[in-house]
C-alpha cells in the first residue's frame, strides 16, 4: 500500500492533527489496527471525498459521521483551493501501530488536484519473515539503485524516527531535560534530608546515650530518606498516569503515542528509590558519626 503526508489547516494552524492520503483499501487492510465497523468502512470505501477520523481527535473538534470537514492546503503541490471532506466514520486504535488521533482519504482525491500527479510519500511493503527484513530492503533499494527515484527502505520503527527528527533531536532534548530534573530532584532531596537531621540533633544525641548503635541510627535516617523518595515516586507515577495519555497528544500517526505503561511505572519507581538512597546516604553517614558531647554542645 502507499499513502501520502497531506498536511492540511483545519481552520487555523493552532488546530494540528495529521492527515494522510492512502489507498484505502489496501491501506486498511494492511493496517488491521484502524477499527471500522463494516458500514462506516464501506461508506469510507465507496466515496472519493470521504475521510475516516480517530476516535479521540472526533472528540477533541466534535466530529461525527455525517459531517463535512474543509481544510485548506498546506503543501504548495495540491494547489490553493480548499479541500472538502465527508466524515463516513470514527475508527478506533486497535494497537500502538495507529493512534486515534489522526485523519486519512483517499489517495486519488489528492492526486487528481496534485501540480505533479503519482507522486507517492512511501510504500508499505509487509513480508512474511521479520527476520528477513535487511535483506529485503537491501533487495528494493538496489533494483531502484541509479535511477531517478531512488529508495531508502526502513522498517517502520526505522521510518517513525527518521520523520520525529525532522523535528529536532528529541532524544537528547528529552533525554537532556530527564537528567536535568533527576539532578534537581536529588539535591533538593538531599538538602531537605540534611536540614532534618540538623535539626533533630537533639533527638539524635538522645538516642545515642540511651544505647541506641550507630549503624540503628544510620539505617533510620537512610530509610527516612528512602521512604520520602518512594512515596513522592508514587504520588508522581500516579498523577503521570492519569495527566499523560494518548487523547493529551496530538503528535499523529508517525510519532508513537505517548503514555505511562507498567513499565514506566517500575522504572520511575526505582529511580525514586535510588534517588532517596543517594540523598539520604550522607545525611544518614553524618547523622551515626555525631559525637554525643558536641551534639549536646551545639543543642546548647
């Protein structure tokens, strides 16, 4: 199958989702995750400006079946006028390979009204074993080799990040904003633990001359420290989970949808922990080692 980026305005820029040109049925055929119900895939199917829309952006803009939908061109080659679409149904996301938050029609309304008419974005080509995957690619690139459309095959996961880097390294900006924060989170962590234990010298001083070990004392602020880090981590993934999710994006179809999994879950969790060890490791190191005589002294 092959599809096309149309790149459209609904109304105002401000108003982005993505739109895709596609050869309908091979597309929703090779895309078994875009959920139709036979009627709404058979309207899609039968008329030339029809569109199909995800489910969540149908409720971010209100769309629904029956309604008409204008975009204005937003690519040079299809032209200055309007394009008018009919909405012949909702699809829902059945797997993380389609989100919900996009729009798709049909290839040959755009190409009829295309300044270079045939043009195609990209194939989708599916073969039967993964694991064959470099060598099939290798295979198309090479019979395109030296000719005036030559190819670049990728797998999709390749293809999805090819196009986010088009807008930048997201990566490293958010892999760079990640330590930031996780830098941040650990000084304060590690300040506030500090000022605790300063101010319960007293209490530790006490403590010490009834008998209680340093290694007891060491154990109780560390896991003070540790237990402060979980709890935050806890309240953190919860709020991540119910704030983050797929209706939030509105990235469309090439970038993946965004969430918190179980996964991310654990891992945030574990970061907490470790967070909580760090900054409660010297804290807990001073808060044993503190003489009871100078902890009296400077109480007094």
């Amino acid at each position: 199958t092959w599809a096309n980026w149309f790149g459209g305005v609904y109304k105002d820029p401000q108003y982005f989702f993505a739109q895709f040109a596609i050869e309908p049925d091979s597309y929703l055929r090779m895309y078994p995750e875009i959920e139709l119900t036979p009627e709404d895939r058979k309207a899609f199917l039968d008329d030339r400006t029809g569109c199909i829309v995800g489910d969540g952006l149908a409720k971010r803009y209100g769309f629904k079946v029956g309604d008409k939908i204008t975009l204005q061109v937003g690519i040079p080659i299809y032209g200055t006028r309007d394009f008018d679409f009919n909405v012949r149904g909702l699809y829902k996301s059945g797997g993380a390979a389609v989100d919900n938050q996009s729009m798709f029609f049909h290839w040959k309304y755009a190409d009829e009204r295309s300044i270079q008419p045939g043009q195609v974005g990209w194939f989708v080509a599916q073969i039967s074993n993964p694991d064959q995957a470099t060598q099939v690619a290798t295979a198309i690139d090479q019979k395109f080799a030296n000719s005036p459309n030559e190819t670049k095959t990728d797998t999709e996961k390749q293809f999805q990040a090819t196009f986010v880097s088009m807008f930048g390294n997201l990566n490293l900006l958010l892999g760079s904003i990640a330590l930031a924060v996780v830098i941040t989170t650990l000084f304060v962590a590690g300040n506030t633990m500090a000022m605790s234990v300063r101010e319960r010298t007293t209490e530790i001083a006490v403590m010490r001359t009834l008998g209680f070990p340093s290694s007891t004392i060491f154990l109780l602020v560390a896991g003070e420290g540790l237990m402060m880090a979980i709890v935050g981590g806890i309240i953190g993934v919860s709020l991540a989970r119910l704030i983050v999710t797929p209706d939030l994006m509105q990235a469309g179809a090439f970038i993946p949808v965004f969430g918190v999994n179980n996964a991310n879950a654990v891992m945030a969790l574990l970061l907490s922990a470790g967070i909580g060890i760090f900054a409660g490791l010297i804290p807990a190191t001073m808060a044993s080692r503190l003489k009871i005589v100078d902890a009296l002294r400077r109480v007094a």
